[in-house]
C-alpha cells in the first residue's frame, strides 16, 4: 500500500487512499497499517490531511479513532491551526 501511495499514478494513489479511509480505524491500530496512514498523511498534503481528519472525526461504530503516529511525524507535517495539533 505505501509503495502505491509513493509511486502510484494518480488515480491509483486516490483509489488507495479512498480504501484506507474507509478502514482507517484497522489501519491505525495496526503497526504495518499505521505506516501507509503516515505515508499516505506525508505524500498526500493538506488535502489528504482533511480527508483523515473529517474520517477520523466521524463515528466508528462506538470505537474513536486514533492514529499511532509519533510526534515528529506532526511536526514534520506543518498541521493547520484549525485541527490544533
């Protein structure tokens, strides 16, 4: 999943995202998962970085979303003062 997100072409990159949004609560509360949501945050900009917040934002069947990633991986990704990070 990290290499499509990498080097996918665009639609392929979009489609990826769109699977791992869909399973976000999986994907980061496992160790391999957490690495595409951080790859997917780093390669995807402010656009991808709304996607997963408005995902991880909404309900997931009583369960809250957390995403496992260390604190320099916020810092390195500059999040807007609107998510107060």
């Amino acid at each position: 999943m990290r290499a499509v997100l990498e080097h996918g072409s665009e639609k392929h990159r979009r489609m990826t995202l769109d699977h791992l949004l869909e399973r976000l609560l999986e994907f980061s509360t496992n160790e391999q998962g957490s690495k595409s949501v951080t790859k997917a945050l780093k390669e995807g900009g402010k656009d991808t970085l709304d996607r997963v917040v408005k995902r991880m934002c909404e309900p997931a069947k009583g369960y809250v979303l957390y995403l496992m990633i260390g604190k320099e991986d916020l810092n390195a990704m500059k999040c807007p003062a609107r998510y107060d990070c």
